[in-house]
C-alpha cells in the first residue's frame, strides 16, 4: 500500500496499517515536524500532550541515573509511535525520547488519537499490536544487552539505524553511538575498525561505507532478525523503504564527532 502526506510519502508502518476509512479521519489532523537530531521529544516527567508517528529517523529512549549517566534502554523507528503510553493514562513521560537520528514525523493529540481508539475496534487492535512489538524490544534489548558481544549488538543496531533513516546515508554522533551501546566512545571508534578489517563497512573519518550489508545481517545477533520478524507478522503491509536494495546493497553512513 501506497500513501502519501502532501508530498511525502508515508513509511510509518502504524499509518501504512490504518483502514482507509481511519487514514481519512487522521490525515486532517496530522502535523507534519522534522525531528532534529539531539533534540528532546519528550524529557522524562514531562506531559505527554501529543504523540508522534515517526516516519523516518530514530528515536532513542534514555535512562537517565542520580549519578549522571545515561544509557539507551530501546528506540522507536518507523514501526511505532512516540509517546504511545498516553494512550493507556500514563501522562507523564517516564524516560527521555531523544532524535538519534534526524527525520520527520507526523504529531497528533493525544485527545484525537485516544477518540479514534474508542470508536474504532480494528484501530484499537492495531495499536495493542504497537504496543506488543514495543514491550518485546524492551525486552529482547535487556537480553541482548547482557549476552551478546559488543560487535554483534553494533551490528544489530546498524541494521536499525539503516531501516528507520529511510536513506543509505545519516549523520549520527559518537556520544548517542556509545549511549545506545551502553561503551565509552573509544569502543565505538574500536569496533568501527574491527568491523572495517572484516570486510563489513570500510571507515574514515567522519564517515563510515557499509560495503555488504548481507555480511551485516550475517554478523548481527538474534535480536534483529527476531525484531524484524516479529514486525512482518504483526503488521498487514511490509515496511516501506524509500531505497532500492540490491543483493550486495551498499550504503553510507556519516558520522560526526
């Protein structure tokens, strides 16, 4: 299925999923927003007012700690929805949503939103769907995170990064690399050449070229594909990729100190 917001099209999965008759409702009170990367969707304790469909980019989702780190606990792509626990009355955010990487997004309020949910089965199902998908990653990144090696889950992430960007190339800092990996950031420069002596990507500075992207997938851990699954069963369409892959896809990914 194909749709379009003006001229932009929709790759959020939860928007591609909607009945007809509900995509029409919505589409009028949608607001389209660019999300700027290291800004704040919501910080923690914050009212949630409005909640946002992404529709390319990545936002990462902060544990902040009384000793002043921080770590990523999870992230919402394309396939879900910012802020999606208003819905079920918790009004306060309870972690940061922080841009990881820039994109745009389509914001709604959470009045709307909730009175579709109450007059329309099939969009009540499709949310509980979102909301499956999003308790699973949760917890399918507390396993990763304490049983899979560094590389693997750097792989892992990469294929995400890839998927929700909607593009072969992004910027993304070496501080929101090190906070989704939960490593100081000579770990990530580290792991970036281990994964250049393979073969995977080729690094410079500022820059990093994924030369196979099948020997990504190959090296990633469980998780991605079992995420990636999971996403296939439960939503009627496929995700919409605004790029052609070919068997041996290469893609450019730019990092910024």
């Amino acid at each position: 299925m194909i749709r379009r917001f003006g001229e932009t099209d929709i790759a959020n999965r939860i928007l591609l999923s909607l009945p007809q008759a509900t995509w029409e409702r919505m589409e009028a009170r949608l607001e389209p927003v660019d999300l700027e990367q290291g800004k704040p969707i919501f910080l923690t304790a914050a009212p949630v007012k409005r909640l946002y469909f992404i529709n390319r980019g990545l936002v990462s989702l902060v544990k902040n700690m009384e000793d002043g780190r921080s770590v990523e606990i999870g992230a919402t792509g394309i396939e879900g929805i910012a802020g999606l626990g208003a819905l079920y009355g918790i009004e306060s955010a309870i972690l940061d949503s922080i841009v990881q990487i820039k994109g745009n997004a389509f914001r709604i309020e959470v009045e709307v939103l909730q009175g579709e949910l109450n007059r329309n089965k099939a969009f009540r199902e499709l949310l509980q769907r979102s909301h499956y998908i999003a308790v699973s990653q949760f917890a399918q990144t507390a396993a990763c995170n304490r049983l899979h090696s560094l590389r693997k889950r750097c792989c892992h992430w990469l294929l995400i990064a890839h998927d929700s960007a909607c593009s072969d190339s992004f910027a993304i800092t070496h501080e929101f690399l090190a906070l989704m990996l939960g490593v100081q950031r000579v770990r990530v420069s580290i792991m970036a050449n281990t994964l250049q002596k393979a073969g995977i990507i080729r690094y410079e500075r500022g820059r990093i070229t994924i030369v196979d992207r099948s020997a990504l997938e190959h090296s990633a851990c469980e998780c991605y594909r079992t995420i990636r699954t999971q996403l296939d069963q439960l939503f009627s369409v496929p995700a919409v990729m605004t790029r052609a892959r070919s068997e041996q896809a290469s893609s450019t990914i730019s990092t910024s100190e």
